[in-house]
C-alpha cells in the first residue's frame, strides 16, 4: 500500500444559497435536466440543485458548494469537507 497526497488544484466553487442563487445559475449553466444541464428546485424554504454527472444525477442541498473540476465537469461537496479540502486564493 503507497500513500498520495492530492495535488495542489485551484477550483473554482460557488456555495448554494438564495443570496448566490443569480451567481450559481451563471456559474453551472443552470437550465433544464432534459438538456443536461444543472436544474433548480425549491422544497418549502430550501433550494437544491441536481447535477446530471458521468455517474448519475447528484443531488446538491442548500449550502452545498458546487464545484467546477479540472475537466470542467460539476459536482457537489458538503460545507464541512469543503472546508477541510480548500481554501481561498488570490488568482
């Protein structure tokens, strides 16, 4: 068994929340899951987001932060991970 370290990758994220809500639909090309891309819900007073993805539909919660990849692909991550993972900089 080896050990890795992750790569130093700077990505680009937008968390999911009312307030970023014009920012997020820019960000991940929010529109219709018929035509592949991002859609946005409400349940009651919480947003969410499904992200069609190479392995399924993935479901972002409010909160969440949509991340863009290396490949450009989108997916979710949960605030307190993405708060162990990264960190902001200046680019």
């Amino acid at each position: 068994m080896g050990f890795y370290r992750k790569k130093p990758v700077v990505i680009q994220a937008v968390q999911l929340r009312w307030d970023t809500w014009d920012e997020m639909c820019d960000f991940a090309g929010v529109g219709r899951l018929e035509d592949g891309k991002p859609s946005g819900h409400q349940d009651g007073e919480h947003i969410g987001l499904d992200i069609p993805t190479l392995e399924g539909l993935m479901h972002a919660n409010e909160n969440d932060w949509i991340i863009r990849g290396v490949k450009n692909e989108l997916y979710a991550c949960k605030p307190d991970i993405f708060e162990a993972t990264y960190e902001a900089v200046e680019v």
